[in-house]
C-alpha cells in the first residue's frame, strides 16, 4: 500500500511527464515552422521543383513535334495486245505496280517547366544584380581609396612644411649668420 506523500509524488511525476510529452509533440516541427512561414514556404517549393522531387504539371508545357515521311514507288506498265497480221492494237491493258510504301514518323517532345524556369531566370536576375552592387561598392571603395591617400599626401605636405617652418623658427639665429656669410663676398664685389 502506497501511503499519500507516494501518491502525490507520483501524481507530481506523472503530471510532469504528461506536461513534457504534451511540449515535445507540439514544439519545434519543421513542418509547423514552414506553413507559418510564408518565405519558408516559397523556399521549400523552389528547392522541391530545382531538385525535380516536384513537378507542377498545372505549368507544364508539352510541345509535340512530329515529321512525317511517305516514299512510294509505283511503276506503270502498258501491255498492247496487237494482230500481227492486220498490225493493229486490238487491246491497250495499263498495269499499276506500287513496289514500296514508307511511312516513318518522327516525334520529338519537348517538355518546357515554366515554373522551373521562372525560378532559375529569377536567381540569375538575383546574381546578376548582386554582382552589379558588388562592382559598385568596389568602384566606391577605389574612389574612396584615391581620395584617402590624396589627403594622406596632404598631411605629409603639412607635415614635413611644419617641421621645417619650426626648424627654422628654432636655427633662425645660425641660419640667419650663415645666410650673411653667403652673400657678404658677393656685396664687396658690387
């Protein structure tokens, strides 16, 4: 005999456990997620019809082509019964003789998937687009590059100005004795 405390603790695991199954048999189906999802959807059905595991016979077209070649051969032939005597044609008797008849058909079918090809003129337009944004940016980011290192040579101009401007600032003094050295000879000769 089960005294209460089992009982509730039993009836506590059993309730748990039904909670659990209950969770597990509604969550996360893949099935569930895509009819919810209206991109899923869509996606799934191009994968099915790109893979072929789908066929929309609704979009199908199934053009029929056929050639059809007829040779026959049919030779005439007339017999005249003559009187050698009188030399006359007494009877003028015309045989038809058709020697072969060939009939061959040739049928070619063509089966167009409008659907398929919808998907697949869709995914080049895709590409082609990508590729023509990718060709974009990369012309930006060269112009953009140009217009960098003008301002990198700008700041170099800068720069180096400034170092000189502040040497000359710090050795005006020297610079200044070296400059009256230089043309001090050149003012006698005058």
């Amino acid at each position: 005999m089960m005294n209460k405390e089992t009982k509730i603790i039993l009836g506590i695991y059993l309730f748990a456990i039904l909670i659990a199954v209950i969770i597990l048999a509604n969550s996360c189906s893949p099935v569930k997620q895509v009819k919810k999802d209206h991109n899923k959807v869509k996606e799934v059905f191009e994968y099915a019809i790109l893979t072929g595991l789908e066929e929309c016979v609704n979009d199908t077209i199934i053009n029929s082509k056929s050639d059809t070649t007829i040779v026959s051969d049919t030779l005439y032939s007339i017999d005249y019964l003559t009187d050698t005597v009188n030399n006359q044609v007494i009877k003028e008797v015309t045989k038809f003789i058709n020697k072969t008849v060939t009939v061959r058909d040739t049928f070619k079918l063509v089966v167009t998937d409008k659907t398929k090809e919808n998907i697949l003129v869709n995914n080049v337009a895709e590409i082609t687009s990508q590729k023509v944004k990718i060709e974009n940016d990369l012309i930006a980011k060269e112009v953009q590059l140009k217009e960098m290192k003008q301002k990198k040579n700008r700041w170099a101009f800068r720069f180096w100005l400034l170092i000189v401007l502040a040497a000359i600032v710090i050795f005006r003094k020297p610079i200044g004795k070296l400059l009256v050295k230089i043309i001090s000879p050149f003012k006698h000769k005058l």
